[in-house]
C-alpha cells in the first residue's frame, strides 16, 4: 500500500526549523507499505528553514505577520495530485502542523497553546477521502 507521510517524520531536513525527526517503528512501515515523503511547505515554494506560521482566523500567518495562506494551499493541492497519483489512501502527518497537524494545531497566537482544529493539507486530505494518522498513531498501520 503506497502511503504518504510528511517527510520531516523520516529525518528529512525540511521543517521550519531546517530540522527532521525520525520517528520510531519507520523501518516496520517501510517493510510493510511504500512510503511516499511529502513536505507541503515546499511543494508550495517556501524555503526551508522558514518563519513559523500558525492559522488565525482561517489564514496561514508567518510569526513576522506575513500571509502565506497561498503557499500551505498551493502546497496542499500538490500534495493531493501525488495522493492520487500514487492511490495513497492513508497519511501520516505531522502533528499540530499549519499544514499537516489533523486533530491538533497552534493556535495563532505563537505562545504554544494548542487546539483543536485541522491544517491546510490535512482539511484537504480528509475531503478528498485520504484516512489521516499522526506520527503518534503509525501503528495502526503496521
């Protein structure tokens, strides 16, 4: 089964930060599935590292106040063309992500709080049928 999942849980240097994060139990998907690594972000033409952004509001707002709404949906439209490029039913996303976080995300504000709510991609995703699984849940798919 092909299966998307944010490239930065495989250790690829692509979040905000310029910094990955191997999560544990990769190598049991990797034996189970084909995994196909995605970073909306640049898919959507930001650079890596970046300015952190929250949504306020509906919008995708960098800490500096910058609008980059049409960045994370220009990178979220990609993302679905490889989703059903490559029939991937299932993701997994990075957790409280503007893009990515499905259940959990920042709240706008840069402080930490976190509520509940979807990203970018994952809004997306989710209305395009693709069943989403944080990096907390990978083992429903091993």
């Amino acid at each position: 089964m092909n299966i998307l999942i944010s490239a930065c849980l495989l250790g690829m240097n692509c979040r905000y930060n310029g910094e990955g994060q191997i999560i544990p139990n990769t190598d049991q998907l990797i034996e189970k599935h084909h995994l196909v690594p995605i970073c909306p972000e640049i898919y959507g033409g930001l650079s890596t590292p970046r300015e952190p952004s929250e949504i306020k509001n509906g919008r995708v707002i960098s800490k500096n106040g910058n609008d980059l709404t049409e960045y994370f949906e220009r990178g979220a439209q990609e993302i679905l063309a490889l989703a059903k490029l490559y029939h991937c039913k299932y993701a997994i996303l990075k957790q409280r992500s503007p893009s990515c976080g499905y259940k959990k995300i920042y709240d706008g504000t840069f402080s930490g709080k976190i509520i509940s709510g979807k990203g970018v991609l994952a809004e997306l995703l989710l209305k395009n049928g693709v069943i989403i699984v944080d990096e907390t849940e990978i083992h429903k798919l091993t």
